[in-house]
C-alpha cells in the first residue's frame, strides 16, 4: 500500500509540477506580450507627435493597434481608421527624392463607412509619400542621451501602468549605422534578457532602439497566484492525507502486535495457574492424598493460592478498562507517604526474602502528609518494586526516597539496579500493555500493563513521572505529587 500510494503521490507532484511548468511559460509569454505592448504604445506616442509635425490632423486619423516591426531598409506601413466625422480629408506633404536610399512611408487609411467613393477618395488622398532620406539621419552620443530622459520617463509610467517593476537598459543607434550606439547602462544591457532589438521610433528623424530586460518574477508571480494557491492546496491536503493513511496503517499495526503480545502473555499467565490448580484437583483424587489431612491442605492452599493469582490478573485487566473508561473515581484520605511505603514492603516481604533484596527507603520524619488515595498509591508502589525484582538478574538493590520538592509538591524516587531500559523505549514503558522487546515475551511474566496503572493512577493525582533509565545500570523512576488536591 505504501509503495502504491507513493508512485500514486510522485505522479501527482509530477503532474501538478508540469501544470505549475505550463502555466509559468504561459505567463513569461504574457510578460512578454506585455513588454511588445508597452513599446508599441511609445512607438504610437512618438508617430503622433512627428505627424502633428507633418500637418496630419491625428484628431481625425487614429493610430491602430498594430505597427509592423521593421527592419533597415523595409518600407514603414501605418494603419490609420480614419473618422467619418472629418468634414474635410487633410492632405500630407508629397516629398519627390529620387534617392535610392531615401525612406518611404505608407499610410493605409481604413474607414468605417462602406461606401467605396469615399473609400477611394481617402485612398487617392493619402499615396505613398517619401519624407526623409536616410543618409540625412544621424544622432550624435549626446543627442541620444537627451532623448533618452524623457523616451526613460515614458517607459516607466507605461511599465507601471501595466504592474511590470523590472530593471531594464535601452541601446539607441542610428538607422544609417553611422556613429557609435548609445547604452543607458552598457554591463546591465548585457546581463539583461534582449526582448526588442531595432525597433524604429519616430517618421521624420526615426533611430532604433534595443530593449533588454529583467523577466519580472512579481508579475508572472500574480499571474499565476490563483494556480499557485490551488496547486499548494491540492499538494498540502493529498500530503496530509497520504501522512494520516501511514500513520493509520502503523498505529493498526502496533496495536495488532500489542493486542497479539497481549493475547499471548495472558494466555500464558493463565495457563500456568490453570494447570497447577488442575494437577493439585488430580492429586485430592487420590485416596492416599484425600486420607492425608495435611497433604489435602497443601494441596487446597495452593489451589487457593492460584485462583487469587487468576482474580488478581482478571482484576488488573478490568481496572485498565474502567481507567480507559473514566469509570474509576479516587478517594482521597491524608496519607503519610513512608508509612504506606513501608506497608507495601511489609506485604512484598516473601518477595524480597526469595529474591535476597537489599531495599533502603529514605525519608525525613517531619514529612508532611498528602491527600491521595491509598489503595491505589500503594498498587503503584507495588508494582514499582515488583518491577525492579523482576527485571534484576544480580542481586537486586532498591533504593527508595522521598522528600519534600517544594512546599506544595512531594518527590518519590525508586532506583534500582537492574537491566535498564533502552533510550528508544522509555517514552514508550508508560504505553498500555507495552513491553520491552526481549526476543522472548515469556521470559519475565506481565501483561505490559503495570507501568501504564502507575502512570494513570500518578496522573490522575495531578501528578507527573519520568524515568531515567541506562542499559545494564539500573532505572530511577522519579513520582512528583502535589500535597494538596
């Protein structure tokens, strides 16, 4: 599953990072588109003002969209649409030069009325008319630079009319090739991206101009926004998704292992009293062992014995319940903390005795009491010892102290000196039927449930614990309980 909805989650990004790919090429091109539109604006600015120059009543004739990009030696072609309202056709200037290299301007009227007398008319008025003559153009360095300051002040109000902030630098030469060009800013032009290369600006005295520019990443960034947006939400949920999927699939897992652990260590917990209690049941069969009143006995006391174990075990997992449950309510009595400790120990005594433990508890006689609940405070002193017998292969050592932390918490330590606990692992012991994994889960008897009661029942008291554990020396388990509720 894992490696399926990963190849799945990889197609995705691919997709979604072509998608983002598309749409950025899409929007440099509408930069691009952008850019040509502001130059062919000042293009028109400064047609307009040479025709004003050239009697051309530009109120009349208005200049259209689209201004053919020329090249050194093409003829300039403008297409004017011209107003019916005129009552009068103006006529332009007619220049007769016979020179090879003079320039030529056309002007194609297109008119909004059909009918084709007048069509004609504007046609025969406006011919093709020659008004300068190439050789003639020539811009000096110092020329160009005076141009330059207000064409600069043009292109940045047409810029930021059209939300473009991008650096740029211009190159200004003349049509003829005569004389050196002219850079606004030499080593910018070079680094910048070349957008228009010898666009003509003017009709009587035109030069060209190079544009190099900046792509501006905030303009194609608004561009996109919206496919931006979209796509880190698509991106964002099918992650977390994906995320909440594994992390699904691993707690189901862990919680099969913990059930299937459980299942075999109760299974094992169970079996063993079973069947002793079935073999003492066997042995009263026998008249020999009936007729001995003190065998009977023996025999009784150990079935006895056993069954309290199994109500014992059954009791534990039925405590855990209620406690998932919040059925378990405390009852809270002033307790003096040693003494309940050293009740605990009296009732652990055959314990200690069978496992030779040295066990020390510490604590000042002035300790005031605290309000807790008693029987369960001592089941978690119990099972706090009974896990440092158990998980002790030498001869065990327990140390026990309490005191007061400050004038509203008490401190209880229990150290031993048993097998420790592996760093991976202590945030996990407090994990309801968590145990540590040993290759062989027979090997110390339990329910993994013990340190989770502990940890319940502590913090049901508003209380805190924390262990300090190292492998092969030993674990501090260290209980801070508030005086008061």
């Amino acid at each position: 599953i894992v490696i399926i909805v990963t190849c799945s989650l990889l197609g995705i990004f691919l997709l979604q990072g072509y998608w983002l790919y598309n749409s950025y090429q899409l929007s440099a091109e509408q930069f691009d588109k952008e850019v040509a539109k502001i130059m062919q604006a000042l293009r028109q600015k400064y047609v307009r003002t040479d025709m004003k120059k050239m009697g051309v009543p530009v109120d009349s004739f208005h200049m259209g969209k689209r201004i053919i990009g020329l090249e050194r030696g093409e003829t300039d072609s403008f297409f004017l649409s011209f107003d019916n309202s005129a009552a009068e056709l103006p006529e332009l200037p007619h220049l007769n030069l016979d020179d090879t290299s003079r320039r030529s301007v056309k002007f194609s009227i297109i008119t909004h009325d059909t009918d084709s007398i007048k069509h004609d008319q504007v046609r025969t008025k406006f011919r093709k008319t020659e008004i300068f003559n190439v050789k003639d153009i020539y811009y000096s360095k110092q020329a160009f630079r005076n141009i330059a300051k207000p064409l600069i002040q043009d292109i940045d109000s047409l810029m930021l009319l059209n939300g473009i902030n991008a650096p740029y630098a211009l190159k200004f030469s003349n049509l003829s090739g005569l004389g050196e060009a002219y850079f606004t800013d030499s080593l910018l032009f070079q680094q910048l991206s070349p957008k228009l290369a010898n666009l003509k600006i003017g009709i009587l005295k035109p030069f060209y101009l190079d544009f190099s520019l900046n792509n501006n990443i905030l303009f194609i960034l608004r561009k996109m926004q919206w496919v931006l947006i979209a796509s880190v939400i698509i991106i964002g949920i099918t992650s977390w998704a994906f995320l909440y999927m594994l992390r699904t699939i691993f707690q189901q897992k862990k919680l099969s292992d913990i059930k299937n652990d459980f299942f075999n260590n109760m299974t094992h917990e169970f079996k063993t009293p079973i069947a002793t209690v079935s073999l003492a049941v066997e042995a009263l069969k026998n008249r020999e062992i009936s007729d001995n009143l003190a065998r009977s006995q023996e025999y009784l006391a150990i079935c006895q014995h056993e069954l309290k174990r199994i109500s014992a075990m059954v009791d534990k997992v039925l405590k855990m319940a209620a406690f998932e449950k919040s059925e378990i309510d405390l009852s809270l009595q002033q307790t003096n903390v040693p003494r309940l400790i050293e009740s605990v120990i009296a009732t652990m005594q055959p314990l200690l005795v069978n496992r030779q433990a040295k066990l020390r508890v510490i604590a000042s006689e002035d300790m005031p009491e605290a309000m807790l609940d008693r029987d369960h405070m001592a089941n978690v002193f119990y099972n706090l010892i009974e896990n440092s017998l158990k998980y002790t292969e030498k001869e065990p050592v327990i140390e026990i102290s309490c005191k007061c932390e400050d004038q509203h918490n008490l401190q209880i330590t229990v150290s031993d000196n048993g097998i420790g606990i592996p760093t991976a692992y202590q945030d996990k012991v407090f994990e309801n039927f968590f145990r540590v994994p040993t290759g062989d889960i027979h090997n110390v008897k339990g329910f993994g449930m013990g340190l989770s009661y502990v940890s319940t029942i502590i913090k049901m008291h508003a209380g805190a614990i924390k262990l300090k554990s190292k492998l092969n020396e030993g674990s501090v388990f260290t209980i801070t309980l508030p005086l008061k509720p």
